[in-house]
C-alpha cells in the first residue's frame, strides 16, 4: 500500500508540474548593461529609465514614436503659462496606499535636491516656475515661459511614493537603496522583489495596478555585458531575450527558425564629447600648456579624421547611420543639409592642425565604456587609429559603464565616447543636455561634461524652448544646429539602430528611444 501511495503523489505531482504555468509565465530578459542605480531620480542613462519605466509610473507618458499620452494624468488643459492635470482617483501605489497629488509635487520638488546626479533630471524640469495642488487629485504647474516640450519632459519623470521615501533615515534627498527596495514604491505594472549586483533584477507583478495587465507574472533582467554570450544564453533557452545583439551575428539570427529578430532606428546618437576646459585636460600633452580643443580648427581636423561611413560599413554592419547632427533627419529641428555627413578629409586636417600651431599633433586620453553602447570599445580604438592619422596619438582607455560615467563627472579624459537617446525626438532635447551651457539648476546642460560653452548657442536654445508655435521652433533649432555643427563643438557619430531578438512566440513593437519594457513584450500563438 505504501508503495502504490508513493507513486500516486508522484504521479500528482508530475501533473501538476505539466498543468501549472509558473515558468510561462516568467520572463527573463538579457541586458546589455546594468543600471547604475535604481533610484529613478539620480542618474537619467536608458539602463535605469526602463527599469523605472516598468516600476513607476509618470503623470504623461509616451508611445513608441514619443507621441505623448496619458498616464497618472488621465487628462491636462493649458491656459498660458499655467498647465493642470487632472489625476486619476483609483490608482494606488504597490504597497497599497493611495495615490495623490502630494506624491507629484514631493517627487517633483526631490528632482532638484538630488546631489551628484551623473545626468540629472533637472533636465526634464527646467521650464516649472512653480507647482502646486488646488486638491488630491489636481496638479498645477506654472511654467517660466510658453513649454511647448513639457508633455514629453515629463514623462520622463516617474512618480515616487512620498512617504516611502521620506521614511528612509536620512531624509528625502537620500538615494534609494539599492537590493532591497525601501523606497522604491511605485504605481507601475511591476515591483521589485530584489537586485543581486551582477547576478540579477527581479520584479513581479503589482497586485495594485490601475492599468492593463501584461503577458508576466515575473521578469528577471540578466546582465550580461558581452554581445556573445547574450546570444549563446537565447540560443540556449536560458534567457528569452536579449538587447543589442552582436552586429556581426544579425544575419544569422534573422534567418533562425527559432529566433525573432526586431530591428527600427533610434533617436539615440553615439558622439565624441572634447574637454575645451580653459585649463589643460588630463591626458593632454605636448601642447606646450596649451588645450588644444578650444580651438576651432583643431576640433575640426579631429572631426575630419574620422571616417563615419567606415564605421558604419566595418563596424556596425550596416546596423547604424552615420550621423552629422544630434538629432536624424527628419526629426523635428533637423536639417537636411546636416543629414549629409561629410566625408574624411585627412590632408585638410593636417593642415588645419598645423594652422592651429600642432603640425606634429599631441597626445590625449580617450575614455569610453565598454558595453553600454553597441561596439563603444571597438568604435572608440577605430577613432584613435584614425586620430592617428593626423598625428594626434589617443590613449583609449575602457572600462565598465558605471565607471566610466564616475570618471567622466570627474573630467578624468581629454575626450570621451558617449550616446545620448532623444526622447523626444525634438532637437531641444539633446541641445539643452548635451551642449547648452552646464547649469542644472535650470535643467541646462545636464549631460555637458566637455566644458563647451557658445553664448550664441545658449541663446537659440533658450528661444526654442519658450516658442509654442512649431514652424518657429523648428527653425529656431536649425539655426542653433548649424551653429554648434559649424563650431564642431561636439563630434557625432552615428545613430544607432534599435535591435532586439526573442525567441519565436514573443513579440515587440520596439521604441526608437531603445527602451526595454517589460510589460510591453506580448506572447504570440
């Protein structure tokens, strides 16, 4: 009797074992670099914001083409300068407790006391003068001047818990922790259940959220930094997918029978920042105390010594465009004249060093991350061979994201490589983070970690971004891209292309701005 027992609960469990959809339900998704924090106001970098985007939840968020639409704020209406929204009453945050304006304000107001921000979120604030909250369920935002992007700029502005994370010991302005989620309460699809540093992210499923249900009960984002063995973990079911596959694998796994390959451009460009410091950058020498940088001709022989169609053809396998702007033609404040990328000219860059008094070039320090961007390490050594050329002799020097991003906030290289996604895509936004004069506390060059500074640039800048009507600021945006072109006050490079692949019964839309979000990845028949 014992024995036939014992093989009817094996029998039942088996069943049970066939029956239950735990593990289809689980997705486990490759990253190609882990987030640096996920405190969702300290650190605007694409590996943090889709994480936040999965947790939180924004009062506006936006589609896959940047189009905004509604989200905390189930409506808005815009008088002037005074805009109001309208919240929803029936949200609720992951631990249970209600919603409300507070948490809009609190999380609003936390933005600008967040110290050390690597890319602030400033960034996305600049233009508020002042926000309060006539009742629970009204947001009012008075604005410094017309906003005509505050739609867009505040969708990149999760919204935090207040009293989660006024009840951390040190106070609002503490950065969240990091593994055990004290703080991190959100109204999004997702909670976190625990960050293991270089192991694993895992979230499930909020019980509480107000929107609609996605295809998992859990998601568990793996890093894992090299492009190989994110393909070898697809191809091998330990992972159901992965991010930025390696480019010189794209055609083979377009052609698997069992692998979904997901690929549309980005908004997101690769460039090369140049420290123009008025004090000799490190790394720099033979320059006779010089930075050579803040001159004009010197930065164009740099940027005339790069080959971006080699790049593009070598490197990236045809999976980027070459980029002469921050921005790719058609988006909104591009040119068409600056879509034309100018090809390498190595003898006029010679010349123009020695014009510039360096006809036997210098040495520099290239930073770059290795694993954050598609191909940075190998991009960044094709340009110091290029720089060779010229004779500018570049020491590349590449390590992990996080880093890299510590070391570039502390002007730790003469030049640096570096992407920058436009979210919205609009000019405005990658000239105010990237090359506006740095002042955060206006949301002005929160990315601008080169020194550059154009009075004429900030100007047009400032212009755009209080003009609503959409002809002008298109043009008052081409104006100030030709004048930062002109002044090759930053080297772009390409555009990236969004890729993904899955395994066959997944599907993805995919965004332009290569977000990652889990509760948008659909299981298909």
């Amino acid at each position: 009797m014992r024995l036939v027992h014992t093989w009817v609960v094996v029998l039942m469990l088996a069943l049970a074992s066939v029956v239950l959809p735990a593990r289809a339900q689980d997705l486990v998704i490759a990253l190609r670099s882990e987030p640096t924090s996920l405190d969702p106001q300290y650190h605007a970098l694409t590996s943090n914001i889709q994480i936040a985007k999965t947790v939180f939840d924004p009062l506006v968020r936006t589609d896959g083409d940047g189009t905004p639409i509604p989200a905390l704020a189930h409506s808005w209406s815009v008088k002037g300068n005074v805009w109001e929204f309208f919240l929803r009453e029936d949200v609720r945050f992951s631990d249970g407790t209600s919603f409300t304006a507070a948490d809009v304000l609190f999380t609003y107001r936390r933005v600008f006391r967040i110290a050390n921000s690597p890319s602030s979120f400033s960034l996305y604030l600049g233009d508020i003068a002042r926000i309060d909250a006539p009742d629970a369920w009204t947001v009012r935002i008075t604005t410094r001047g017309p906003a005509p992007t505050l739609l867009t700029n505040l969708s990149m502005v999760p919204v935090l818990a207040q009293r989660a994370v006024a009840a951390l010991e040190s106070g609002p302005t503490t950065i969240i922790p990091q593994h055990n989620g004290n703080g991190l309460t959100g109204t999004g699809p997702y909670r976190l259940v625990s960050w293991v540093r270089g192991q694993e992210i895992v979230l499930e499923r909020n019980p509480h959220y107000w929107g609609d249900r996605s295809a998992w009960d859990r998601v568990v984002y793996r890093p894992i930094p090299e492009p190989g063995a994110r393909v070898a973990a697809l191809r091998d079911g330990s992972v159901d997918f992965i991010e930025d596959p390696p480019t010189d694998q794209l055609d083979a796994l377009r052609h698997s029978d069992d692998i979904v390959v997901r690929e549309i451009p980005s908004v997101r460009v690769i460039y090369i920042a140049l420290n123009q410091s008025d004090h000799v950058p490190a790394g720099i020498s033979g320059t006779d105390g010089r930075n050579p940088m803040q001159d004009r001709r010197v930065r164009m022989a740099m940027s005339l010594a790069i080959d971006r169609e080699a790049i593009v053809r070598d490197i990236m396998k045809g999976s980027a465009r070459p980029a002469g702007n921050l921005l790719p033609w058609p988006g909104f404040g591009t040119t068409r004249a600056l879509a034309r990328v100018a090809p390498a000219d190595l003898e006029r860059a010679r010349v123009l060093l020695a014009e510039a008094g360096y006809p036997d070039g210098f040495e520099l320090l290239l930073g770059a991350p290795d694993g954050r961007y598609t191909n940075d390490r190998l991009i960044a050594n094709a340009i110091a061979e290029m720089w060779g050329h010229i004779g500018i002799r570049a020491k590349v020097e590449t390590m992990p994201p996080s880093l890299f991003f510590r070391m570039r906030d502390e002007y730790a290289f003469s030049a640096y490589l570096a992407g920058w996604a436009a979210n919205t895509n609009e000019m405005l936004n990658p000239l105010t983070a990237l090359v506006a004069s740095r002042d955060p506390a206006r949301g002005m060059g929160t990315t601008n970690w080169s020194h550059y500074s154009n009075r004429e640039l900030d100007g047009l800048v400032l212009q755009a971004s209080r003009t609503i009507d959409d002809a002008r600021r298109r043009n008052i945006l081409q104006q100030a891209s030709h004048v930062l072109m002109d002044d090759y006050g930053i080297l772009p490079l390409q555009f990236e292309m969004s890729v993904w692949a899955m395994r066959k019964g997944l599907h993805y839309d995919g965004r332009a701005d290569q977000l990652t979000l889990a509760q948008y990845i659909g299981s298909v028949p």
